[in-house]
C-alpha cells in the first residue's frame, strides 16, 4: 500500500508573523482543494500533519475529502530557521542552498540538515511503527524536511536538487512495505494515484 509525502501548497507571506504561524494563500486553498477531489484523496486512511497551520491548513482540506480526522505531530516541523526570522525570496533561496550544500554545518543558527533529517525520519517512522501497511497514509509538512526525508527513503545524499519544484504542494509516494520511492516530486493536483 502508498504512503504519501504531501508539501504544503502556496502560503500568504506576512514577514511580521512567525513563518510557523503563516496560512495558504487563495492560490495554496485552490490547490489543495483540487488536490482533494482526486480519488488518491478519498482513499486515505490517516492523515499525519506538522503542527505549522499551513500543513494543518492543507491537511485539514485532504482529511474533510477523505472523512477522517488528521493528526499533529509537533516533530514534523520545517528545518528550524528561527535563529533569521524572514528572509526575503532571494535571501532565502541563497540561504536554502546553502543549508543543503553543507548539511553538517548551521546557516546562522538554522538547524543543521542531518539534524532535522534525522528528526523527520524518525517522526515518520514513529508514526509507521504503531500503522497497518495495508492503509494508504498522508503525512503533510514542508518542502526542506520532505526533502531530506525523500533522500533518506532514496539512500541519496542530501542535496537541493533533490528538492520539491517552486511552488510547494508536491507530494511523493513510497512504498509502506519497504520504505521504497515509487514517484518522484509531481504536484498534489497531478497525482493520478496508485492504479489497483
């Protein structure tokens, strides 16, 4: 059976609001809501969701589709990026090639990749310990720790180019049985899910 990794979609940028607390944008409402129309959606069993509100946000509109509840797990944050605050687009985008250039290094007080890596993998496998394999689960988060969770499934190295396209609301799918990467990054509202 699938697991998913689910990358929110757009956010509302508001630099005097901590990034945790930010929501999706209209455009980030629209796409999880086509996401959800989508059969993949309605054949979920859990939904295991960061605490950030616009991972709840997106998986909020998944599990109404599916009618399930959704769960938080405070571990499944983004890398901690705290020590900056905001960063402008281009900043940030400098900023997250480095963090991925030097994985065992911190970008100005940033959580050190390895460190967040070896957080989300073990918040996923938590979660997977205690679930039935033959139950399709979503976990929903972000783009930096999907990313590093992605090149831990894959046996790869981390590496930005590895990371999710522009955007956010990607999603990859894997294996529940053997952990195995079974589709790359493709956007939420793309996925034609798993064929029987």
């Amino acid at each position: 059976m699938f697991g998913l990794y689910i990358t929110h979609p757009q956010v509302r940028i508001a630099p005097d609001i901590p990034v945790p607390h930010w929501g999706l944008s209209d455009i980030g409402v629209q796409r999880a809501r086509a996401a959800s129309a989508l059969a993949w959606a309605r054949q979920l069993k859990r939904i295991v969701s960061s605490a950030e509100v616009k991972a709840v946000e997106t998986a909020a509109i998944l599990a109404e589709a599916a009618g399930i509840r959704y769960e938080t797990v405070e571990a499944m944050h983004e890398n901690d990026r705290s020590a900056t605050g905001f960063l402008p687009p281009r900043e940030f985008e400098k900023a997250a090639d480095w963090f991925f250039a030097h994985p065992t290094e911190s970008f100005r007080g940033w959580e050190k990749a390895v460190d967040a890596q070896r957080r989300i993998v073990n918040a996923v496998e938590a979660t997977l310990a205690g679930h039935d394999p033959e139950s399709p689960i979503a976990f929903v988060g972000h783009g930096g720790v999907g990313t590093l969770l992605k090149c831990h499934l894959d046996g790869t190295p981390i590496a930005r180019n590895k990371d999710q396209p522009p955007g956010g609301g990607g999603l990859f799918a894997f294996s529940l049985a053997d952990r195995r990467v079974t589709c790359d990054w493709t956007a939420m509202e793309n996925w034609p899910g798993v064929s029987p």
